[in-house]
C-alpha cells in the first residue's frame, strides 16, 4: 500500500501552478506533509528505504592488505574539500612508497610527504595534519582516543573526528556532511541552516545507538546524494518525492 504523502504527491500537476486556489491547496499540502515526515517518517523509515534500494556499503573503502585504521585516518584528512578521486591518487602515493604507517609518516622529511600527497590538494597543511595524526595514534592507546584529542589537531574538524572515530576506532560517532544535511533538509526533518551539533543530536536522538548502522546511515546518504539527490536533485525518479512540495 502507498504511503499518504506517495498517492497524494502524483496528483500535483504543473498546469495548474499559476491558479491561486492551486496556490493555497500546494501551501496546506505542504505544510501537512512536513508535518506527516516529522512525525510519522523516522528516520529508521529513512534508513531503511535507502538500505534497500542501494544495499549495504561496507564503508569506510580500504586497499586490501594496508592498515586499515591508518589508512582510514588518512583518508578521513586528505578527503578534505577535494574529491575521493584525488584521495585515491594520495593514498596510491603513500602505499607505493611504503607509507601508510603512523611511524613513517610522522618520522618522514615534510617535503617528500608533501608531494606524495599533493594530488589532494591544501597538501602544506594536510602534511602537517597527517604528521599530527600519526603522533597521535603513536602515543595514545588507540582505544584511549578521543573526539577532543582529535579536535585538538589544527586541520581536524567535527567531520573529520568523527569519520575517525567511526570508521578507524569503531567508537559511535555520527558523521555529518553537506551530503546528511542537504538530505535531511530537503526530507522536512530538519532546518537547512541547521549546525554540525544539532544535526549530530537529532540523528543520535531519532536513531538506535548502533556501530554498523552509523556507518552504514553516512554511506548510504552519501550514496543518494551523489546518485539522485544531487545538487539539482532527481525528484521524478526518486522514491521519497520530497522536494516536489517545495
Ligand atoms: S532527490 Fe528529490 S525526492 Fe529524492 S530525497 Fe532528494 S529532494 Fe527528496
């Protein structure tokens, strides 16, 4: 059976945009639509929906054989506003030469690295970062770790962190991006001006505490964005229809 909001959301025709009486019905429709997805939508509905149209994800991707912790970590900083194209070709650069390891990074000479990781771009500071990182990891107990250490690092966001906590410590960290809050906005769930912390709480709020579902969640918003909710989103072949109302 369609849910409500799907059977209703059909008979919406762009003809009828210029009427006033349209005007009003689509104002009303849309207010009690939001006011349908925030109370009765959760965000486990939401979950669920795109688990079973993409599938699982298996997040964070690693290169087989490599340290999978240091290279999530690294992973996490060199991602920094660059596309995962250009990480890969650093990644590639470091395990050439050896150098997906916390000890040989942070003992390395800072040019050399710098080139090995120039492909990612911002690489005086992602250099810099990295080194930080590493010393890090070399001299806590990786189960010691926390946000606040991480937080500490110049080049270490929220994003960042928690991608680390996450993915390479398995510590339950949500991880938000422009991906989870573009989504979530355009669902109704959230403000589109809503912060890193905020959107944070709401989904720790409205979701099971659970490792593989969290890294599951991020990946598989990442994965709608890029595939349906892009920018210009695909509404007409997409299974939520949301931005039909706005
Ligand atoms: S693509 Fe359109 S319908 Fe699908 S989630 Fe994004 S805004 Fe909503």
């Amino acid at each position: 059976m369609n849910r409500p909001y799907e059977s209703k959301v059909v008979i919406m025709q762009p003809s009828e945009e210029s009427s006033a009486l349209y005007w009003i019905f689509h104002s009303t429709y849309k207010f009690i639509y939001r006011v349908y997805l925030s109370f009765y939508m959760t965000l486990k509905d939401v979950y669920n929906k795109l688990l079973e149209k993409y599938g699982y994800q298996n997040w964070w991707p690693v290169h087989e054989g490599q340290n999978s912790i240091v290279e999530i970590s690294f992973g996490a900083v060199l991602t920094q506003n660059t596309s995962w194209k250009n990480v890969e070709k650093a990644l590639e650069n470091l395990i050439k030469h050896n150098m997906l390891d916390f000890e040989k990074v942070y003992c390395s000479d800072i040019e050399f690295l710098k080139e090995l990781i120039r492909p990612a771009g911002f690489y005086n500071q992602k250099a810099k970062t990295l080194k930080a990182v590493s010393k890090l990891f070399l001299e806590k107990p990786h189960k010691d770790i926390a946000r606040e250490d991480l937080l500490s690092i110049k080049g270490v966001g929220k994003e960042t962190a928690d991608s680390i906590l996450l993915y390479a410590l398995n510590k339950p960290y949500f991880v938000i991006d422009a991906y989870t809050k573009r989504f979530l906005s355009r669902l109704g769930l959230v403000s589109d001006k809503i912060d890193y912390d905020s959107s944070q709480s709401f989904i720790t709020q409205n979701i099971e505490m659970d490792l593989e579902v969290y890294k599951e969640f991020h990946a598989l918003i990442v994965k709608h964005c890029k595939e349906l909710c892009t920018k210009k989103p695909k509404c007409e072949i997409c299974f939520f229809k949301c931005e039909r109302l706005s």
